[in-house]
C-alpha cells in the first residue's frame, strides 16, 4: 500500500463538502492530475460523493476568482473516472482530479449565453481562471513532484468526445504517464471533458507562478545566490539530526524567524524548530493554508530565495 507524502489539503480550499469520511479511498503517491469540466453552473452534489473528484474550482465570476473545495486528500483516490472491470485502475493510479465548474460544449455555452446565465466556457477560459488553474498545478508540482506538462492535443469538444481527435492515451501510455492531462485523455472513458482548454497557457502561467523559465537567458547583473536543493522531508522529523536542520535553523533567524529558539538552533530537529518554521508559514499567503511547521519543497524554497 502506497504512504501519503507531503502535505494533503490545497491551501485555502473549503472543507464544507468532504466526502472521504464516507468514502475512504485509497491512499497513492500522486504524480498525475486529470482535468475535468462539470458541464453545469455551481458546485455539483456529486451523488452525495459517490462520484465526487479531488477537487472542485468554482468560479466567482464578479471577484473573478475562483473557489476551491476540496472532497478528499491530495493522495486518496477520488471517484470521477470510469473503471471497468478487467482494464486498467484509473481513479487509484495516482491521480488527483479536479472538477472545473463551467462547460466545454460550445452548444452548452450557446444556450446559457442566450439565456444570460454567466458562467466560464473553458476553451475560452479568462486569464484569472486559468491562473488559478496554474497556481493549483504550481502548489502540485512543488509539494508532490507533479510534472508541469502533458499532452500534446486538448482538441475541441464535441471531438474530443470518445476519442474523436484521436487523443485518448492506451493503456500502456497511461500507466506510464505522469503530468496533467484532461479526463478526454483517460483509457477506459468516452467523455470529452475539459475540450480546448488553453493549457499551454496553464503551463506557461504554472511556471511563472514559481519563478522556472523554460530557457533561462544569461543574468545581465549579479545573480542572486542560489538556492540549495531541498534534501527531503525525512530530514525534518522527530529525532533527526543532521545538518539540513542547522542550514534551515540559521536561514530561520537569518529571515527574523528564530524567536522560539533558547539557545540558536543546532543539527537536532526540535518544537522550536517546528514553531519557527510554523511562523515563517503563517507569514506566506502560499504557505497559509498549510502551516503545519515542516518544511515541505515550497516553504524551503521561500525561505532560502
């Protein structure tokens, strides 16, 4: 059975509609999320859960925001996928999947734009939405090793549908994937879902998020200094001793974040290690939501940039 690494709440999404209490899942090291839209306007009910995804992002169109909630664990599987019997394991093949609030059916988008119901045509989706979408991605491949990358046809619905445009992976290709990919792109299911989302510009807005440029170019002035390679969680737990603690101690009082601390910090990982680095969290709107006091990929990150 597969263990649960790093952290499993996306940061700032709502609890109010949990599902896994009642729907356990099983637990997977994610390195795949699969993109869905829900083809309706507000947040589904998801048949209680029983099909409920990861995730669910719905848009707030007048704050041109959109609302995250979460259904289960980053690393429980979810129910939004076909399986059957006798193919391929699709929703507890390390996949986390998230459930887009709007449509990809251009006839869908025809009829509620004539009856002026707002909503978001994901193919045309506005650049706020697709941001969002991104920071999402960004928090996946920092925290859980998710590749910011797919493939390469998103065709349109209603050819997407099946595998019209010829896009649906086999089932090899699936096992072996690992990135972002849409529900169209899924062994075992006909849906067409999320269509002609623009995700070279998810990607491209994902990347930005976290500072990596595809080809970095020269630096014209002196760069900054680098920041070390984060050594892994199993560093920053009870009883560890080593030096990684130490580098992050003194990057802590460096920063003006070692008041827990009564003598400095030291090789041996401790509380006041803990609350020093809960409060260099707490001070980060991307570590917020997740303050927990163990230094994960990000908060290393932030902390040494």
């Amino acid at each position: 059975m597969a263990t649960k690494t790093g952290p499993q709440r996306y940061p700032g999404a709502s609890r109010a509609n949990w599902y896994q209490d009642d729907y356990p899942g099983d637990p997977m090291q994610v390195n795949v999320v699969v993109l869905h839209t829900t083809e309706g306007r507000s947040l589904p009910t998801y048949s209680g859960g029983s099909i409920a995804p990861n995730l669910t992002a719905v848009p707030d169109l007048a704050a041109k925001k959109l609302k995250w909630y979460q259904h289960f664990d980053i690393e429980t599987s979810s129910r939004a996928l076909a399986n059957k019997r006798g193919g391929v394991e699709t929703n507890t093949l390390n996949v986390t999947q998230v459930e887009l609030v709007g449509t990809c059916d251009p006839k869908t988008h025809k009829k509620w734009t004539e009856a002026g119901q707002a909503h978001i045509y994901w193919p045309e989706a506005p650049d706020w939405a697709l941001k969002s979408v991104a920071r999402f991605l960004a928090w996946t491949h920092e925290e859980h090793g998710v590749p910011l990358s797919g493939p390469k046809a998103w065709p349109d619905y209603p050819t997407s549908y099946k595998d019209g445009g010829g896009q649906r992976l086999s089932f090899t290709e699936w096992k072996a994937f690992k990135g972002v990919c849409g529900h169209m792109h899924v062994p075992e299911n006909d849906h067409g879902d999320p269509g002609g989302i623009d995700f070279s510009a998810i990607v491209r807005y994902a990347k930005a998020e976290l500072d990596v440029d595809d080809e970095p170019t020269p630096p014209t002035t002196t760069p900054k200094p680098a920041v070390p390679a984060y050594p892994g969680r199993k560093y920053f737990k009870e009883g560890a001793v080593n030096d990684h603690v130490l580098k992050l101690g003194k990057q802590l009082v460096k920063r003006g974040f070692g008041d827990h601390y009564k003598v400095g910090p030291s090789r041996s990982w401790g509380e006041n290690d803990r609350l020093n680095v809960r409060d260099f969290q707490k001070s980060r709107k991307e570590l917020r939501g997740d303050a927990d006091g163990y230094p994960g990929p990000l908060t290393w990150r932030l902390l040494f940039s």
